[in-house]
C-alpha cells in the first residue's frame, strides 16, 4: 500500500467547514487503499493574529520560547479538529503534537531545524488502519521545550515526515494547483509548470516565492523526497518536483520562472577606504547582530575610497541603518544612505547554463517597460534585479511576456 504524507496550507483549513472537506477527501483517499499521514498548517491568519498578541504583550522584542508555546496553539486546534471531523466520517485517526510524537529540533526558536522523527507511533497506527494527524510547524528540542520552525515551516514538517518514513510521495495541498512560472496573483497569465526541477524550485523559493518553504525544498533535496504541489479542492496532477538536472531536454525553457520578493531594503555605505578589511569590517558585526545580507556591490573608485552596497531583509533596515549610523566614525565612512522601498526580481532557469544573453535579454525588457535597475546579481542559473518596490508588479508582467512564460512547454 502506497503512503503518503499530505499538507494542508491555511486557506485549506481556514473554516470547519474547508476541514470537514478535507476529512472527506482523506477519507476517499483512505477507502481507495491509501496509507495517510496529514499534516495540517493553522487556520488562514491565526499565525499572525498569535504574532500581534505576542507583540501586545512585549512591544519591544518578544522572549522567542514563549512566541514558540504561543504560535504552536494554532496548528494544536486544526489537528484535533481534523481528526474529529475524520472520526465523524467513520474513520479511525489519531493526532499528535510535535511533542507527542516527537519531532526533536534543535534549540533555535522560531527558526528551529529538524533534527530526528520519532516514527515508531505513527507506523504502528498505519499499521492498525488509522490516518494518522501530525501537527506543522512545530517540534521540540532536548530540553522538551516547544519550538516552531519558521513561518511556512509546514511545509517542512511534512516533507521531514515524508523522509523519516519513507513515504512513496510528499503532497502540498494548497491554495494555487501547482507551481507556476511566476506567482499568479500578480501575473494572471501565469502559467502552472508541470515539473520543476529540484535547483529551480530551491532558487525560486530562496528568492522568494512562498509557494513552498525554502528549507523545505533543501530537505526534500537531500532526501530525495518525491515531492508535488496541489490544489486542495481542484482535481489535477499539480506540478511534481524532479530531481534530474533538465540536461536531457533540448527544449528546456531558457527561463522558468520568476520569482520577486517585496521585503527587501538597501543601504548604502558610502566613501569607506578602499583597502583590505573593510567589507569585514561593516559586515562581520551585521552578521554577529544575526542579520542576513543578501546582495552584496562594492565599487571601486578613482581615489582611494569606495561605496559599498548591500541588501537585508526589511524587517532588518532600522536596526542595521542605526547600527551603522553608530559606527560611521570608526568605519571611516563619509555617510550611510538607504532605502527601505526597493523590491526584487529574479529570473530562475536552469537552460541559463547553457545560454548566453539572458542577463542582457532581461535588461532590455526591463528598459522597454522603463524599470530603472538598483542591485543587480546573478549566478548560474538565476539572475536578481533591485527596483522600485513600485514597479515591481510591472517589471513581472514585463519579463513573464519577454521570456514567453505563457506558451513555452517545459
Ligand atoms: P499555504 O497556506 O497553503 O501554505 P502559501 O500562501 O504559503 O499557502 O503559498 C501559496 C501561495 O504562494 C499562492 O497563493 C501564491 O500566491 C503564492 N505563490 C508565489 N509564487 C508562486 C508560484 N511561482 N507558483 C504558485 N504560487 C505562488
Ligand atoms: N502556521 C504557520 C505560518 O503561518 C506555518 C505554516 O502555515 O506553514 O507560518
Ligand atoms: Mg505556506
């Protein structure tokens, strides 16, 4: 008998009466011989409304283990609901907290990582015919404390179970039937790709397309884990991430996707020496503040001094403007200059390998649709722009048509 573990997304859980169609659909997938381990994410916005409580509670920084019992409470509800309204159908089901099953993590709260599962509960339910319910989102660590593994971490909770137990397939049942050329709610003409491959998918999550969680697709990667992303109330195949490297196909697309994230802020250090240590010197601290620094520009001036440029997620601007604004004196710098309205765009393919010209190809249509360009970044098969967070949605749309997004076969 084939097991799979399937994920059910906020939207998915977002009432009871969503849920009581999900037990159905479980339960047609249960009479058809299926083996069911279902994970659950908490219902549409309880995650943020925990969030805003905490925050009540702690204007200033919230203490990250009490967020972890707190933000934990919302999948809490939708296992136990899930598995009544199984129950309800006829059908035995059992669910488990991280805790209870256990889902050991390590100690970083809020963005733990998956150390072990504990399967040896939830085969021997199988065995006995139940579907068994795990909650997303959360696990414990060695003290047997709660911890949460990052928002959209569900997404990872089922594809670590689907490895522990070796499941024939990990499913993602979301709001959207699959993964498409770029996010459809801004670009309607996106088209759903019926396979991705695994180096894309990972590149277009890290650049931000929720759609999946970005350590999700690495654990499925390094688990080799058949992994697909559906719609919950749509029929359909979904789009199946493969982990071939597209070499065998001579049509690949040059380009698959594009992905944009809106959460991004740039600043500027301006006029610091140009000598060795200095790119050490403004970001080792940043790095130690536990701030992440994306795109990375130096320039290297006529005289001896030099701009130096970089990213951070927004959420992180004041904190390292300010930070900076402290040290200029000791960095040397003439000023420290930012902006906190910028966004980006990425173009993801892996056909990039093999092609030249497709950096300039996406200037152009970027030129034509008159996007001014910040930041630019690339490597193998991506390439990043920074723009206006205003022109965002147009320079999408501008290059899903230059790179024929909507017609190319993959
Ligand atoms: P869930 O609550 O089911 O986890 P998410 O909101 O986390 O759902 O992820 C699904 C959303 O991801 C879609 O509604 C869509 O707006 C967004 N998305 C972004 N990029 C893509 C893409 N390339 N393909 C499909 N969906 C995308
Ligand atoms: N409920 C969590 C969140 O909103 C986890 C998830 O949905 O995947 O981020
Ligand atoms: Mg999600």
């Amino acid at each position: 008998m084939a097991l799979y573990v399937k994920k059910f997304g906020g939207t998915s859980v977002g009432s009871t009466e969503r849920i009581q169609r999900i037990a159905q659909k479980l339960k047609d997938a249960h009479d058809a011989g299926e083996k069911i381990v279902v994970v659950p994410s908490a219902m549409s916005g309880e995650t943020n409304r925990l969030v805003a409580l905490a925050r009540e509670m702690m204007p200033g920084v919230v203490d990250l283990r009490e967020l972890d019992v707190l933000l934990s409470t919302g999948e809490q509800v939708t296992i136990a609901l899930l598995t009544m309204a199984l129950k309800a159908l006829g059908l035995d089901a059992r669910s488990y907290t991280g805790t209870q099953v256990k889902v050991l993590t390590d100690h970083s709260h809020s963005k733990a990582r998956i150390q072990h599962i504990d399967t040896d509960k939830i085969f021997k339910d199988l065995d006995e015919g139940r579907i068994v319910v795990v909650a997303g989102f959360q696990g414990v660590n060695s003290d047997g404390d709660i911890t949460t593994l990052g928002r959209g971490g569900s997404d990872t909770s089922a594809v670590a179970l689907a490895a522990a137990l070796k499941a024939d397939e990990c499913q993602i049942f979301t709001d959207v039937d699959g993964v498409y050329t770029t996010d459809p709610r801004v670009e309607s003409r996106a088209r759903r790709l019926e396979r991705i491959t695994f180096e894309e998918m990972l590149e277009m999550a890290s650049l931000g397309s929720k759609v999946l969680q970005i350590r999700a697709v690495e654990f499925a990667g390094k688990y080799n884990v058949p992994l697909r992303v559906l719609s919950t109330f749509e029929p359909g195949e979904g789009t199946l991430i493969t982990y071939d490297d597209g070499e065998s196909s001579m049509e690949q697309a040059l380009v698959s996707g594009i992905a944009f994230s809106r959460d991004e802020a740039q600043i500027k250090v301006n006029g610091v020496m140009d000598k060795p240590g200095t790119a050490y010197a403004i970001l080792g601290p940043i790095s130690d503040l536990n701030i992440e620094v994306d795109m990375i520009v130096q320039n290297q001036a006529e005289d001896e001094t030099t701009d130096f440029t970089f990213t951070v997620h927004r959420d992180d601007y004041e904190k390292v403007m300010d930070f900076l604004e402290n040290r200029k004196n000791e960095l040397g710098a003439k000023s420290i200059s930012g902006n906190n309205r910028v966004a980006k765009i990425s173009i993801v393919g892996v056909g990039m390998r093999s092609h030249a010209g497709i950096a300039s190809q996406m200037f152009k249509a970027l030129a034509e649709a008159n996007v001014n360009l910040g930041l630019i970044s690339t490597s193998e098969i991506k390439v990043s722009v920074v723009v206006d967070e205003n022109y965002l949605e147009l320079g999408v749309r501008a290059l899903h048509e230059a790179f024929e997004l909507e017609s190319t076969p993959v």
